[in-house]
C-alpha cells in the first residue's frame, strides 16, 4: 500500500498544527473577549485551553487509529453508520458560508485603521472581494501552504517583538480604560462562547498522523503543545490589548504605544493579506468537499461539473453564493462578526460533540477519561452558546429527513430498474 510521505518531527508537528489554528484572530477576538469578560478575559482564554486540550487528545488518537480525510465525518459513519456520517459532513460542510462572511467582515475591521468606509460601502467591497476570490479560484490558482506558514510567521513575530517590547519596558501605562463586566460568570462564559473561534480547526490533526515519522512517540506531544501554544498566543494578545482596548483594534493602540505610529499600517495590511489568503483556501477546500459529496450523491449532481481548468466552478459559485447571501442578511438585520461566529461555533460544537461519541465507541476504554473531560468541555461551550447552537440544531433538523428521503428515492428508483 501507498504511504504518504513521513517526515514530521515532533516540534515541526507542534508548528504545523499552531500555524494551522492561528490566523487574523490573534489580532481581534482578544479585544472581543475584552469586551466580554473585561480583565477576567485571561482567565476565560486559560479555562478555554484547558477544555481544548482533552478534545485535543481524542482527536489525536483517533488519528492514529482512524486516519481518514473526512475526519469527524468518517468516525461518526465508523461509529454509527452512514446517515450520522453525512449528516455531520454536510453540518461541517454549511458551516462554512456563515464562517466565511464572518471571517470576511473580521478582516475588514483591518481597513477601520487605514479608510473610512459607510456599512454600505464596505457590504460593496466585501461582495467585491467574493466576486474577486471566485475569479482567482475558478482557475485553479491557490495559495500555497507556503505563502499561508510565512504569513502566519510573520504574525507571530510581530506578536513576539510586542511581547519583548512590554517585557522591557517598565514605563508602558494603559492608555484606556477596560469595560466594566457586572456579571463575572455570565462575561466569562460570553468571552469563552466567542474564543471557540479560535480553535476550529482541532479535528485537522487526525489527517497529519501518517505523515510523522514517528507517529506513536510523537504525534501526541506535538498535538497538545501545538495547541498549548496557540492558547498561551492568545492569552499574551489579550494582555497586550488591555494596554489600548479602546481602540478601534486595540492590537493597533497596543503596538502604537510600544514600538511608534506603524501599528495601523502593519498589523492593518497584514491582517488583510491574511484573511484574504485564508478565505481563499476556505472557498477552494468548501468548493472540492461538496464536489465531493455531489459525487457521492449526497448533493445536487450539478456540483460535480469541472470546467475547463478543472475545478468544481458549479461547487464554487454556489457557496460562494450562499456566502454572499450571509453576508447582506448580516447588513440587513445589522448583525456582526460575533453573531455569525456563534452560529459556527455552534455547529462545531456538535460536530465535536458527535465526536467524542464516537470515540466512546471506537477507541479502547483506557482512552475514556479524556473522552469524559471532552464532552464536559462540549457540554460547556453548548451552555455558554445557548440559542446560537439553533443553528446547527436547525440544520440537522433539515438534513437527516431529507438524506433518509433521498435514500427512500434511490432505493424505489433501483427497484424499479
């Protein structure tokens, strides 16, 4: 059998897994999260990693077990059979369009900074920039996880040169005062229903495992302290934004305050590349996963249209599509990037939930401690979403009529052939 190509070490691991969780947010949920919980917001990022980290090791084993591309989907259909499994991909799958507007109007609060723009002109640029993705991806033409490392590196050091900055400077005083949060438990668990964001993604180290060159010794470590790492991250930008949180982006304020005027202009234009580069490979990686599962039948057989650089451009423009669509019910009804962050919270929280029960099922009972503490820690950010999980919850309520009709229809179709 074909192998892939083992060559991760244990601290390339730990990188590749940070760099693959980390992106713009460094420079925006920690003010949000200010704004949330106020100075306990430190404290919602700590309790948040230490949820993480149990779900980190489930999935980590499950990798190594269960090895697959469909991750989540796949465990859930081992577990429980086919219809939970589609289920659960097509959750994974419309979750995307709320997280891609979101994404979108996160990284246009870089332009605030930099130009003055109505809601009305920014709605215009942001459908400008999805018009502008799709003409890049129908032609196949796609960042290279090269170009998406080096941003992330480079995000990273202009954190770690702020970090060394404060460190050495012992006249730095808070520009700004912190919101007042009545409620410590209540703004806590806000901060923690939002910062969830920020660690989509975890379930993409079940598909590293077979590409580490020692994958029993170190294919664990290096998922818990890549992970580790993006918390700790976090948690230095939330101390770095308590210096300006008054700031339209308090990361700005922050960097004006420790290294000069620069701020707007470098975190600005980094921030955009960024989530410029990273809806990019959203759009392309949504657009093969539903050319995918039009290929399976699961969605409409249009979807599995090529054209003529072959790329699924039916697939493409219908998510990009309902993106848009996102993205002006988001300006109609006045909803922001908190809002449409929830909702993909929401339905991550339930593709993990799933998860981990399909883990009970699947790996050996040494590994249920670790199970238990990740469906508490699912259990938790269910509760501190409350009405955002409506979304996911409403989903569900679509798919799994509509997949067990669907099945109905094939199977009276092929009796009757």
């Amino acid at each position: 059998m074909t192998r892939l190509n083992q060559t991760i070490t244990r601290w390339q691991g730990m990188g590749l897994i940070a760099t693959t969780l980390l992106g713009t947010g460094v420079f925006i949920l920690p003010q949000l999260t200010l704004q949330a919980a106020g100075d306990k917001a430190i404290w919602a990022w700590g309790f948040l990693l230490l949820a993480i980290l149990p779900l980190t090791l489930v999935f980590a084993e499950l990798g190594r077990h269960y090895t697959h591309a469909a991750g989540p989907a796949y465990f859930t259909e081992k577990a429980f059979g086919a219809l939970p499994g589609r289920v659960i991909g097509l959750i994974f799958l419309f979750a995307i369009p709320p997280g891609v507007a979101g994404a979108l109007i996160m990284t246009f609060e870089f332009l605030k900074p930099l130009i003055s723009l109505t809601p009305f002109q920014t709605l215009m640029a942001e459908l400008g920039v999805f018009l502008s993705l799709f003409m890049v991806n129908r032609k196949g033409l796609q960042l290279s996880g090269r170009i998406q490392l080096g941003l992330t590196l480079v995000i990273l050091s202009v954190v770690s040169v702020m970090l060394t900055s404060l460190l050495l400077s012992s006249d730095i005083q808070p520009s700004g005062a912190l919101p007042v949060v009545t409620d410590t438990q209540s703004g806590i668990l806000a901060a923690i229903s939002l910062a969830v964001w920020s660690f989509l993604g975890i379930e993409a180290v079940t598909h590293l495992a077979g590409e580490f060159k020692d994958v029993k010794k170190d294919f664990i470590p290096a998922c818990l302290g890549g992970v580790a790492l993006v918390g700790l991250i976090y948690m230095a930008c939330t101390w770095l934004s308590m210096l300006n949180p008054e700031n339209d982006l308090a990361m700005v304020g922050a960097f004006s305050l420790l290294l000069g005027d620069g701020g707007r202009w470098i975190i600005g234009i980094l921030g955009l590349i960024s989530g410029f580069a990273t809806l990019n490979v959203y759009l392309a990686s949504t657009s093969r996963l539903a050319w995918s599962f039009s290929n399976e039948g699961i969605l409409p057989a249009a979807m599995k249209q090529l054209n003529q650089y072959q790329v699924p451009s039916v697939a493409l423009i219908s998510f990009i599509s309902i993106s848009s669509a996102m993205l002006i019910l988001s300006y109609l009804f006045e909803m922001n990037f908190v809002s449409l962050a929830h909702w993909v919270n929401g339905c991550f929280v339930m593709i993990y939930t799933v998860s981990m029960l399909a883990a009970w099922k699947l790996l050996s009972a040494r590994h249920r401690p670790a199970i238990v503490a990740g469906l508490a820690a699912c259990l938790l950010f269910i509760y501190s979403l409350g009405e955002a999980m409506s979304y996911s919850i409403i989903l569900a309520m679509i798919f799994v009529p509509g997949l067990m009709l669907q099945q109905k229809f094939k199977v009276r179709i092929s009796g009757q052939v």
